[in-house]
C-alpha cells in the first residue's frame, strides 16, 4: 500500500474565524490527514524529506464549513417538494451528486434534517434514505461527513406524502422512537401544524420526545417556520429551532438562556427572489407572491437579529435540498447572514465553528495543530468579504494524495 506524502502548505493567509483579523504568511503542515503544525512561513521547523509543497501564496485557509441545514438526498431548484417524490435510486444518484458540490465549495460537515424514507434492500425495512448515504460515506474520506435526522415527524396535512405523520403525543414519541431505533443520530420535529397560529403538538407532547432523545443521548431539533411552534418548542426545551423565521425578544431570550441554538436559513428568501426572474411560477412571479417572501423575509431577519442580540448561538444552514437552494450555496447564507448585520466573522464562525458545536464535533469548523487537516483555500479575505468563500482554489481533504516513491 502506498502512503501519502506529507503536505505543506507555504505561505497563505489564514481565516479560522475567532476573530477579525486574517493571519498572513501562514505555512500548515499536513501529515496522514492531520495538521501537524502551523507556524509564520520564517519560522518552518524542519520539513519531512518525502514533503510536498503546495505554494499557497495568494490565497486563504478557512475551515471546512459545517451546513447545518442540509438535505442530502433531494436536489432543490424551484420544484424542490415535487422532487422529493421521486424514485429512491434517483436520490441516492442525487446525494452522490450533492457529495461532490459539498466538497467542492468546503463544505465538510452536512447536517441533514430530513430524507424521504424508503425500504432498505438490506432488510426490507423502510428508514431514511440519507442514512444509507452516511453509511456509504462513512467509508470514504473524502465524502463529505454527515449527521443524520432520519425522517421529518410532523402533524398530518402539512406536507402529505414525506413526513412520518403523528397527531397526538404517544403517536409522536412511538415515531421518534422509531427514527433512533433505525439509527438516526438526532430527531427532527416539524412545529408548523396545518394552522399557522397553532403548534402542531402541546408543549408536554414535545418535552416527552425531548427527554426520551436525551436519554438515549440524542438531540432534538425542530422546524420552525412561525412563532406559534417556535413557542411550544422552546418550552418543551428542543435543542435547537430550524429557520426559526418568526420569533420574538422574548424567545429569543429564552433560547440564550437555555442554550437553544439556532439554524438561519436567509438565503431561502433571496433564491425565491431570484425566481421572480428566472422562473414563471405564480408564487415567485405574481405580485402577491413576491409581497409575501419581501414580508417573511423582514421578519426572518428582525428574528435573527433578535437572537444575535440576545446571545443565542447561531449555526448557518442553506436548507438545501429541503428547499430551494443548490448543496454548494452555503457562501450564500454567509453573506445573507451579513447583510442581516453580522460582522463578516461571525457570519463564518457560524458557517463553521458555531456548526460544530451544534454537531457536538469539537474538531469540526476549526483549524488546530493536531486536529483534522479539514480546510480549503480561496482567494479573497472571507474576515471582510463573504464573497470570497465562493472563490474556492483547492480543498486539503479532496486534493489527490501525491504518494510516496518507495
Ligand atoms: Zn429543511
């Protein structure tokens, strides 16, 4: 078997996202997928003798991003719920095809929040799909890493057809037993009912899930659309409120408190807005459609600034997938997440660091000495300019092993 050389990465700048300022003249050596140091380009230890160098002058090393909010087996696009109907071979293709539009714009982590379920050729059984996605992945260390939410639990006639349906409390926590049992990682809760000014679930009903994860050491995360569920949800102590379009100081000092995180997915708006131009649906197109995404859109960000001001622990999702944006448009919530009003920094932390903690991945979205050699390269400074992250030059854990000459 050969082994691969030794990497050094000689003279880039280096954006780990704890703070405003870009590192530069940064040299990180890369060992059997490993950073073994990182040091100012004067001050290289003695290098390896078999040592590749990659001469990074120009660019910047940022941390493999964490997409929080992912779907890994769906495709997005303006059809996005009708594709969720299609075959299960054709979303396994799919999540092949979103694996390398991940890796290819840095993204390391996805958090898939829901899959379609369809029976398992191993057992007949029917589970998520993006569970069989993580297994095949799991195999292979340049597939992106995922964290798996099995199947949607949502009330009946939200969206018929995708979700495990349950309509009263032991329904519910017998399904969300059923999810972890078939080995999803965490549980996703859908708290928009049929009517939008009421939860789909009371309070106890949902604490009653979120013990029984907690026991089995599992989190619980939950769509939140509307304040109505964002309400319930927080109540009943959920881990973390998805999209969370509509909340209020009042919420949103709760979740500070109780260390509720939250997944923004802005981008969602300025993709429907750009299908105002690019498609002929009636819901992007028509006046009343577009009045309706600018108003959610406003409420979307007033809710997260509400909870950055609050000190609520804000992770960055594209909802790819599960909505209409594309698996390799995470630069595209970083920069809504700016526009929003957060400093080009913490938009990135969030992309990263904020997206590992959510995981409970301490290594994830950050670059230390020991830790995973999980970084990419772009031009541009992503401290001061979002938009660099979408110039990706090279990715350290998808560059081709330059092996050893024995
Ligand atoms: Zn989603």
């Amino acid at each position: 078997m050969t082994s691969a050389r030794p990497t050094l990465y000689r003279d880039a700048a280096l954006a780990d996202a704890t703070g405003p300022d870009l590192r530069k003249d940064v040299s990180v050596l890369v060992d059997q997928g490993r950073v073994v140091w990182i040091r100012p380009l004067s001050e290289e230890p003695e290098l390896p003798p078999d040592v590749h160098v990659v001469d990074a002058g120009g660019s910047t090393i940022v941390p493999g991003m964490v997409d929080a909010h992912s779907h890994v087996t769906l495709p997005g696009g303006s059809h996005w719920i009708d594709r969720g109907a299609d075959p299960p071979d054709e979303l396994l293709d799919v999540a092949e095809h979103n694996g390398n539009l991940l890796g290819q714009a840095g993204v390391r982590w996805a958090r898939d929040v829901g899959s379609p379920a369809a029976p398992d050729p191993s057992d007949g059984r029917r589970r998520a799909l993006a569970l069989r996605v993580r297994e095949r992945w799991r195999k292979e260390a340049a597939r992106p890493r995922l964290k798996v939410a099995g199947t949607w639990l949502a009330h009946s006639g939200v969206l018929p057809g995708m979700m495990i349906e349950a309509d009263d409390g032991p329904t519910l926590l017998a399904a969300a037993r059923s999810q972890l049992d078939d080995g999803a990682d965490f549980l996703k809760l859908y708290l928009d009912g049929p009517k939008r000014d009421e939860a789909p679930w009371p309070a106890d009903a949902v604490r009653a899930v979120v013990e029984m994860a907690h026991g089995r050491g599992a989190k619980v995360t939950a769509h939140s659309g509307f304040l109505a569920g964002a309400r319930v949800g927080i109540e009943a102590g959920v881990d973390s409120l998805e999209h969370g379009f509509e909340l209020d100081e009042e919420a949103a000092t709760q979740m500070a408190r109780q260390g509720t995180f939250l997944v923004s997915t802005l981008a969602v708006f300025r993709s429907w807005m750009s299908f105002a131009q690019t498609t002929t649906l009636p819901r992007f197109v028509g006046e009343e459609g577009k009045e309706r995404t600018t108003k959610r859109r406003e409420l979307a960000i007033e809710s997260v600034r509400f909870a950055r001001r609050a000190g609520v622990r804000i992770a960055a999702g594209t909802d790819f997938g599960g909505g209409s944006l594309r698996a390799n448009h995470l630069a595209w919530e970083v920069e809504s997440l700016v526009e929003a009003g957060f400093k080009p920094w913490e938009a990135l932390a969030s992309a990263t660091v904020r997206g590992g903690e959510l995981l409970g991945e301490p290594g994830a979205g950050r670059i230390v000495e020991g830790g995973p050699a999980d970084f990419f390269l772009v031009h541009g400074d992503p401290l001061s300019d979002p938009a660099s992250l979408w110039r990706v030059w090279k990715v350290a854990w998808r560059s081709e092993p330059h092996a050893r000459t024995a």
